[in-house]
C-alpha cells in the first residue's frame, strides 16, 4: 500500500495552477498550514493522526509516462510544462505535529515551507490523508473514553466508505484508543492486533445453537466469545453458552479468553441478567461483550444503568464517524518568498471572524500546568521567537483579546509540537509503529483536564498568538482595510 504513486489522487485545479505558476516563472518558497476550525463531534480536542501516510505519498510523488500521457489527452497542458512534470520530485520542508497527539483548532497540524509549484500540488492528498485519519482517531478516543477502561474493538469494515477507509480508519481507531480491529489487512499492513468472534449464519448453519457452540469451543478453545442472541438470548444462548464452558471446564480445558457476545435487544437489562447466570454457574471471568449500532453515548448510557459489559466491538459510527463525517481541514497560504529571499507573511480575510488565517512561518508550543502536567493552553508563535518558562506569560484571546491570563513563571513548561519530517526532500522522521502511536495517544490524552474531555460543552482549550505574531495580522489588518478603503 506505501508504494502506490497517489500523484494524481489530487483536484484538476492544483495542477491547472501548477502550470500557471511554471508559465509565469513563479518559483518562489511559500509557507502553507494545515489546520482546521472545529473540533468534531462537538468535543475539546481531536486527535493528530495519518502522518505515515503522507510520508509515503511524499516519498512516491512523481508523474510517470502514464500520468504523463493522461495529462497531455485533457488538452490544457503544454508541452513544456508536461516535460517540466517528468522529473518533478518533491524538494521542500514539512513540519508536522506527531500522530497520537491531542491538537487544537486552527493551530497548524502539518507546515510546509516549499516552492510554491510543489506546495500546491500536495494540498488535496494532504488533507485527504490527515483529515480522514484525524477524524476516525478522535471519534475512536471518544468511545474509548466513554468506556472507562474496557476494551473498544473496531468492527466497521464492511461500513466503511470503501476499501482505504476501511483499512486506515483502522489504524486511526486504533491510534485513537481501540484494543484491536476485525480488519486483517490492517492487522497485516499496520501490525495490529486482529480479533473478533463468529456471525449468526455460524449458529443457524447447524442443527442446533448448543452443537455450533460446541464446535466452535472445540475449534478455539483459547478465543470462545459465543454469540448468544440468534434465538433466545437468555432462555437459549446464554444456557447453551454455560453448558459449553462447563464441558470445557470438566475437561480440564484451560478457560482463558472466553465469554458471550450481545448484538441486540436491551443490551443494559440482558447483560446483567447473563452476569447473574454466568457468575452462579461459576464463570466470574466471563466476558460480556456487545456490539449493535453502538458509540459513545449510547456506551456512557448503558454504563450509566449499570449494564455488566467489558467489552464492546463498536462499527458503522465510529469508522463513518457518523454524527461528524468530516474533519474540515484546510491548507491555506501563509507566507511567500520576495526578491531578497525573506518569507513575507500573508493573509486571507473573510467575514467570517474564524475563517480570518493566522500570517506569517510559524510554530506552536503547549504550555503544560507544571505541577499537575495538564494542558494550560497553545501557543503560535513565528519560528525565531523563544520563551523561557522562568519568566511570566501573558496570554490572550487572538479574537476577544480582553481574555487575558497571567502564567507565572516557575509553574509551567513549554513543548515545541512541531517536529521536521522533511529537509529538503529528504525524510528525516521515523514513524513509530501504530502501537506505539496508540500509547502516546493515550498519554496525550493524560494531559488534558476532565472539563475538556467531557461530551457536554467540554471546556475549551485556548489556542493563543504570540504579541509579535498577533501585531504582524493586526498591521496585515489594516493595510488590507486600508486598501478596501482607497
């Protein structure tokens, strides 16, 4: 999947600018952000996920002799420019914040300091790549959050909006939080755990319930999940279950991961009626599972009534990330190189406040609470600037700058999110393996405080601007009210 050249997986109008940036002899170093408005679901964070990916699409970007060919049959490119295209090669720097890490609106999540011909043309498989991965990793650290502690296993491939979705959506639940996927290309491809039980059309192929979960406690004896509701959940596939496991168990058969599986009805009332049936005949350890349509409100109600589930396989609304289908990232110019080589900061305006971009090459530092290592709030700031958390901060609000807070020196550290991925072309980042990913998320997840992680009007997170970097977008302000006026 790394190896396949995604060029042309981009829209007709980057590479119509492409063209018009190589006729009119435009050349020059531009910064681009990616960033995005709103958080999705309505929570206090997402997640940063999808970085491996566009590394490989950096890696493999190049116009071959069919791209070539394809091109020259739209009729709206010239030769030369088609000519100029057969060696092209990505030759510039990204900045990225690392996968697995808690981010915020409108601080940039991926930087790239390029020739502007090349900055172009990745904007679409950019944002394709981190906001669809970003997406599902923030909905999965919801449900996973929801849980309190459970298993989440991702289950929604055959939901999923198509073969790439399925199979790095995986990968972004499992960033996000999940134990697992069902999916055994992710398994493969991302080195993850692959776990899941059996269908009813398993049961209703046999005779009866009891002799398809007897073959199939024969078949697994060390993975027996049984799913108990096919007919008569309680009256039928939990008693048939408990036969099972006390056959194994008189067989001297080691019960190790076993349980029962709910995929319907009221699953808050039927899983504490299994519990008791399960824990009288003896299997405390059993697991109850439970899919069926489920996501993070419907797990926080069930926990709430106080269902005896411990394992939840969670499918079509968190691969769609149903009640948010997009992240709504956005690529947008920020600086552009003049005559004598120094990156001028640029502006986009809009009458929309949020939409108003943030000018000039930057980098974002967190400020953490030292004592209690949560987050106080961001930063953006331009490259050169430096803070030392000896001296006081003072941080506003970039829109309602009369929301002030004072950080006293001593009581809080900073961190620098923005790490390099590729100098000059060349990749100077090590992706670490999903698994590895999924722990820092979960000690990302760690720094933030109760009030952002709630579902409810979570508390907000301030993403601020540096004095220099906010005087620079008000005197950029200005100028182009200035000019609106003449």
């Amino acid at each position: 999947m790394s190896e396949r050249n995604l060029t042309l997986l981009t829209d007709l109008y980057e590479l119509t600018m492409m063209q018009g940036y190589f006729k009119s002899g435009r050349s020059q170093r531009v910064v681009f952000d990616a960033f995005y408005r709103n958080n999705p679901c309505g929570g206090g964070y997402a997640i940063a996920a999808g970085l491996e990916q566009l590394i490989d699409y950096i890696k493999n970007l190049h116009f071959d002799e069919e791209d070539i060919s394809y091109l020259r049959s739209l009729g709206i490119f010239e030769e030369d420019f088609l000519e100029y295209l057969k060696d092209f090669r990505f030759s510039g720097d990204i900045y990225a914040i690392p996968e697995g890490t808690v981010v915020f609106p409108r601080e940039p999540l991926v930087k790239v300091v390029a020739p502007i011909m090349e900055a172009q043309l990745i904007e679409t498989t950019l944002l394709n790549i981190i906001n669809h991965q970003s997406l599902i990793a923030t909905k999965a650290a919801r449900v996973v959050y929801a849980a309190e502690g459970d298993g989440i296993m991702e289950f929604g491939l055959r939901r999923a909006q198509g073969p790439d979705a399925g199979i790095y959506g995986a990968r972004a639940a499992v960033i996000g939080g999940c134990v697992g996927t069902s999916n055994v290309l992710t398994g493969q491809i991302c080195d993850v755990p692959v776990m899941g039980t059996h269908a009813h059309s398993w049961i209703m192929s046999f005779p009866d319930e009891y002799t398809a979960f007897k073959t199939y406690a024969d078949l697994y004896p060390n993975a027996c999940t049984l799913l108990v509701d096919t007919y008569d959940t309680l009256r039928s596939g939990v008693p048939n279950a408990i036969r099972v496991f006390t056959e194994m168990r008189e067989a001297g058969i080691p019960l190790t991961h076993y349980g029962i599986r709910l995929d319907s009805g009221d699953l808050a009332y039927i899983s504490k009626k299994a519990r008791k049936m399960l824990d009288d005949a003896g299997f405390e350890d059993a697991v109850i599972a439970a899919s069926s349509d489920l996501d993070e409100n419907l797990i926080c109600s069930l926990k709430g009534q106080g269902a005896k589930i411990t394992s939840w396989g969670v499918g079509t609304n968190l691969i769609t990330a149903k009640d948010n289908p997009a992240f709504g990232g956005v690529y947008k110019l920020a600086a552009i190189e003049n005559e004598d080589g120094v990156l001028m900061p640029k502006i986009k305006l809009s009458e929309n406040t949020e939409k108003v971009t943030n000018p000039g090459n930057k980098t974002v530092y967190r400020i953490y609470d030292k004592e209690y290592h949560k987050i106080r709030a961001d930063l953006i700031c331009l490259v050169d600037e430096s803070f030392d958390p000896a001296d006081d901060m003072l941080i506003f609000d970039p829109i309602e700058t009369w929301k002030k807070t004072r950080i006293h020196g001593g009581t809080y550290e900073l961190r620098e999110l923005l790490v390099p991925v590729f100098i000059g072309g060349e990749c100077v980042y090590t992706s670490p393996s999903v698994m590895e990913i999924r722990d820092i998320c979960t000690q990302e997840k760690a720094t933030l405080w109760e009030e952002t992680l709630r579902f409810s009007n979570p508390h907000e997170v301030y993403v601020d601007l540096s004095d220099r970097l906010y005087d620079i977008k008000r005197s950029l302000l200005a100028q182009m009210s200035a000019g609106a006026l003449d």
